[in-house]
C-alpha cells in the first residue's frame, strides 16, 4: 500500500477515534452532572419540603456578561435549584425556555424554594417571562462593552458579524431569536455602522449594544421585579453587591460562596479600534447603564439604611 494512503488511513482512524473518546467524555461528565443533581435533589426534598413556595429566578442579559459566573455562585446556597443549559435539560431546547407550562411545572417540582434558569437567548423577552410566571424575579447583568466583545469574538467567532449582516439584509430566518424585538432605532444604527469588512470585534461590540437596549426598551429599572448587577462590581471583592443579589434572590448568603470569583476577567485583552460611530454608541451605552445602576444601587442602599 502507498506510504500516503497509509497515512492518510492512519490519520482518519485517529481521527475517528478522538471524537469518539470526546463523545464519550462528554457522556461521562453529562452521567456525573446528572448523579450529582440527583443527589443534591433528595438532599434539597428532605430539607425543604414538597410545600414550600417556589421563586423562579431569570438570569438575562448579554452573552458573556457573566451570567455563567452569577449562577454558578448563586447555586452554591442550598435555597436554589438551577437549571444551566446542559446537553440534558427539561427546561431548555437549544438554548431557549421551554414552554410556559413545562417552566412552571418544574418550578412546582423541584425541591428548593428558589429555581434558577439562565435564559440568556431569551433576554429580549425578560418582561414577559416575569408577567407568564407567578412571583418570578430577573436579574439582568450587564459588563464592561470591551470585555464582552472580546469574549464574544472568540466564543462565537464569523457569527458576530453574521448576525449584523443578516440585519441589515432582514434575513429573519437565519437571525431567529436574534432578530426578535429589535427596535426600528436599533436596527437602523446596526444599518449605519454595518460594513461587509467591519472588524469581528466591531461587530461584537454592535452585538453588546442591541441585547444591553432591551433594558431599557423593556422599561425594566422600573420593574422592582428585576434587580441589575454590575459584573465588575461582583467579581471586584463587593460582597455587598453579593448580598444584594442573594437577598434579592430569597437566599441566605455566606462569603464562602465566593471563592472561585475573580477579577483577572476584567480587562484581560487589548481593546481594537472601533469605527467612531460604533465607538460613540458603545460608550453611550456603558455611560447610561452604569448612570442607572450606581442611582438603583444607592437607592436600594439608602433605603436599606432608613429601614
């Protein structure tokens, strides 16, 4: 047999087996994810009861904004209950909320008195999901537009700039729940700085300013049903700002919860050159959202005070 065809097969059978041993890897992680949860289950129903009320907990905001870091900290409390989304999830298919009926039934069954899901693709939809579910709370975390556009750029890659251009040609099939709710001012901005050779790092920083827009656009600073975090606060070493969000949340809180909480996140790569206009939009952004979170911060503060 040829040397090259020798190794070609070679190359192949390495190949194939590689992706069977991930494969198997990740059934094995997925097999101890779901024996551990059982365990923490029957812990969790002997501890609290089938009686007690249950609080659905929605963690939104922009992609890499820190969600996976609140909710990994937050789970560490026995009150919660979280729902991540796993390969094996009743609460999630592809990446978005199941319907309104099966959320609630695993709200009713599960066996903590607070349930957690990180609906992140369903951000644009946060007022609705706090108006479908009784008692439901959100807490909306947003971060630094540099950071999660870098992030962004190397989770997601060509897509974020997909994204922008499938916008700007209204290709609604392929933008899915991207496309969803998009003001006619935001999609009109996305039109203006979109070029076929923006960088992916601008593009991403488009991306931070449309999800971040929803705030706003859904009124949500109004809605005492939704608290905003600062992810720069949290991983900073505030625990007050941690205690906030556990309080919030209906959880005690203790400061071993934050042991794997760091900032080396924060500003960890060089920030690109941004177009002007995407420049001046970001930073508007980041101005208001911090504006808005430092006066529901001190208001949240100073009332605790009087109180």
């Amino acid at each position: 047999m040829d040397a090259r065809v020798r190794s070609r097969d070679t190359a192949r059978t390495m190949s194939t087996t590689r992706k069977r041993r991930l494969r198997l890897a990740r059934v094995g992680q997925e097999f101890t994810i779901q024996r551990d949860r059982l365990g923490r289950w029957l812990s969790a129903r002997r501890r609290y009861g089938s009686d007690a009320t249950r609080t659905p907990l929605f963690l939104v905001g922009c992609q890499r904004s820190g969600t996976n870091m609140v909710m990994w900290t937050l789970e560490k409390a026995p009150e919660v209950w979280p729902y991540h989304e796993h390969l094996i999830s009743p609460a999630f298919r592809n990446y978005r909320l199941r319907e309104t009926a099966v959320i609630d039934r695993l709200v009713a069954r599960a066996p903590s008195p607070v349930v957690a899901f990180k609906p992140v693709c369903d951000s644009h939809l946060t007022d609705r999901l706090l108006d479908r579910h009784e008692g439901a709370r959100a807490v909306w975390i947003y971060r630094r537009f540099a950071d999660v556009a870098n992030s962004n750029v190397a989770n997601f890659g060509e897509h974020v700039r997909d994204i922008m251009r499938w916008i700007v040609q209204g290709d609604t099939d392929y933008l899915d729940w991207r496309g969803e709710r998009l003001s006619a001012d935001a999609q009109e901005l996305v039109r203006r700085c979109y070029r076929p050779d923006m960088s992916l790092f601008e593009a991403a920083c488009l991306w931070w300013w449309l999800r971040n827009r929803f705030f706003f656009d859904l009124r949500l600073a109004e809605d005492p049903r939704v608290l905003m975090v600062r992810y720069e606060d949290l991983v900073s070493g505030d625990a007050e700002a941690f205690r906030e969000l556990y309080r919030f949340a209906g959880c005690g809180f203790e400061e071993r919860y934050l042991d794997d909480v760091f900032s080396s996140s924060i500003g960890k790569q060089d920030v690109p050159e941004l177009a002007p206009e995407i420049s001046d939009a970001c930073a508007a952004m980041q101005q208001e959202l911090d504006a808005t979170y430092e006066k529901l911060r001190d208001a949240r503060r100073g009332g605790a005070q009087s109180s």
